[in-house]
C-alpha cells in the first residue's frame, strides 16, 4: 500500500511538537557546569610573601583553564590556620556572585569562649548555613584532634549534614602515629561526614610512621597496615581529600601503591588542589595524567563523590 503524503496539518503539528520540545530543552538548566573536575579545597583572598591575594574572578579563570567545573572555598579562622585570619562572612560574600561554581564552607574555632556547648555552636552553623555554607572547614585549630570542643564542633556539624574537612598534623587537629584521636572522634560522632587532609593524615598511608614524618612529605616507598586503608574500611562516612603537597607526596611517593589506593578506595577519595595564591604550582593534574585511572574511578574521584556529599546531586 502505498504511503500518504504528510498533510499540512501533520507538518504543523510536528513542527509544533518539535518546537515544544526545543523550547523545553532550552529552558531546562544546565545539570553542572561544564569541567571534569570538582576541587574540594581552594581559597581565597590569601597573601604569599610578595605576591598579591587570590579573588573570585582569578580563581574563576584559573578553573576555566584547568577543566574545573566547581571548587570549594575555605575559610581559615584559627590563629594556627594562616597569619590572616579568612572570615566565613569574608567567604561568603566573595562567593556570592558565583555561587553555581564557588562552593563556600564555613569555620568556628573550638575555643571560642562564648561558643561553649554544642547548642551555640550549632546556632551560629545555622547562620552560615542559611546564607549558602556547604560544609565546615578547613579546620585547623592548635588542638588535639579530639579536644573537647572539637568533638562538641563536629556534633554540631553532623547534626546540621555539613561535612567537615579538617587539617591534621602535628599543630593542628595533632594526633599520633596509627591517627588514635581521629579514631575516637569518629567513635564519639558516628553521624558525622569527615573529609582528612594535610601531613599528619596522608604520613598514615604507611604503616611505618614516625611522629616526625606527620609534618613533612615522607618519601619512602608505602609499608602495609597504613591507619588510612584501616579507618576508610572501618568508617564509610570517612573520606581522605587529596590536595596539597601532602596529598599528591602520598600517592607519588610510591606511583603502583598509590594507583592501587586510588582505585581500590575511589568511593572515599576526593581531588584537590589546595590553590591559594596566583601561578601556585600544582602537582595533581600531571600526577593522575600519568596514573592511567579506570574511567569509574576518576568519575568518583575528581567529580562525583563530592557532588555527592554536598548535595548537589
């Protein structure tokens, strides 16, 4: 049998259908910003020696060029943290502008003499949270990681879903050898999503660790029974965030034991740089170039388990 010829009406309904389509299309907005990278740890506004401080629009530009889609900005509220104190509000205004790419954490310190308890604390979380904070960080405190006030800080975060990502070493959050106190803090706040960074937690890759190597960048080869396999396997609300010296030091330091944590811990595991000052210097991006990741993990990795955790899926 023969096939008819489309009528006008037909013509006019599947261009209209097709134009109803289109229009559905456009207007739906885009999931994410285009990049195959979400940064956990950057900041701004930092001052290094001579050169000049770090602004949204350069870190914004910065990202373009490296193929990253969202960052995370810091705060750092502690005395041990930087020698210029980086206010949440500071962060948050910064931010405000960009708020589809500049994602901004909020700080407290746990001495904060009028902050004592949970309760304050968690009402002053509440504020940040209500003007766009994600998350809680980066803490870093002159304290042990399992100061009193710190554990009443991340009960108060746990109760409110913010993640906490907190600079271990030892200065600041100090703990030992085999990372005892984060173990207790994960004990005593079982609700908690905690993301660990710097020297003291990225030494405990190795099982041979010396209360010296939780300050510097260890370079001898990984031993087994590092506390970072035993504490991601044991806490699944645990993850470790891979920027800084001390982040790519832990996976470079030993390349066919580092390819082998990326991917055998990839649910847990989140990229970062760490950027904080103009043409800084970062390793990550030639490291995992040359690690030849499977696509799953680099997926978890540079991207998704942090779009995960801060809700924006």
């Amino acid at each position: 049998m023969a096939r008819l010829a489309p009528t006008r009406r037909d013509l006019l309904r599947g261009a209209a259908g097709a134009a109803s389509l289109l229009a559905i299309r456009d207007r739906a907005p885009h999931r994410f910003p285009a990049g195959r990278y979400v940064d956990i740890h950057t900041h701004l506004g930092q001052r290094w020696g001579t050169l000049g401080a770090l602004r949204a629009k350069e870190l914004l530009e910065w990202m373009d060029a490296r193929e990253i889609a969202q960052a995370v900005v810091l705060p750092l509220v502690s005395p041990e943290a930087w020698d210029i104190p980086l206010s949440t509000d500071f962060v948050l205004r910064e931010t405000g502008p960009y708020r589809d790419r500049l994602i901004p954490f909020c700080s407290i310190d746990p001495r904060s003499i009028h902050l004592a308890g949970v309760e304050p604390k968690r009402a002053l979380l509440e504020r940040y949270v209500e003007a766009g904070a994600k998350g809680f960080g980066e803490h870093k405190p002159g304290v042990r990681i399992d100061h009193p006030g710190n554990v009443e800080l991340f009960q108060a975060c746990a109760e409110l879903r913010l993640p906490m990502l907190l600079h271990l070493d030892r200065i600041r959050n100090i703990d030992e050898p085999g990372l005892p106190g984060l173990t207790r803090v994960l004990e005593a706040v079982p609700d908690g999503t905690f993301i660990a960074h710097a020297q003291g937690w990225w030494a405990s890759i190795s099982g041979a660790v010396t209360p010296e190597m939780m300050q510097t960048y260890p370079k001898e080869k990984v031993a087994p029974g590092g506390a970072i396999d035993t504490l991601l396997e044991r806490f699944p609300n645990l993850y470790g965030d891979l920027s800084a010296g001390s982040g790519a030091n832990a996976i470079a330091r030993d390349p066919e034991f580092g390819r082998a944590f990326l991917i055998r811990r990839a649910d847990q595991l989140l990229f970062g740089t760490d950027y904080l000052r103009p043409e800084q210097d970062v390793p990550q991006f030639e490291l995992y170039r040359g690690l030849n990741l499977p696509q799953e993990a680099r997926a978890k990795i540079f991207r998704g388990n942090a779009r995960k955790l801060l809700g924006l899926e």
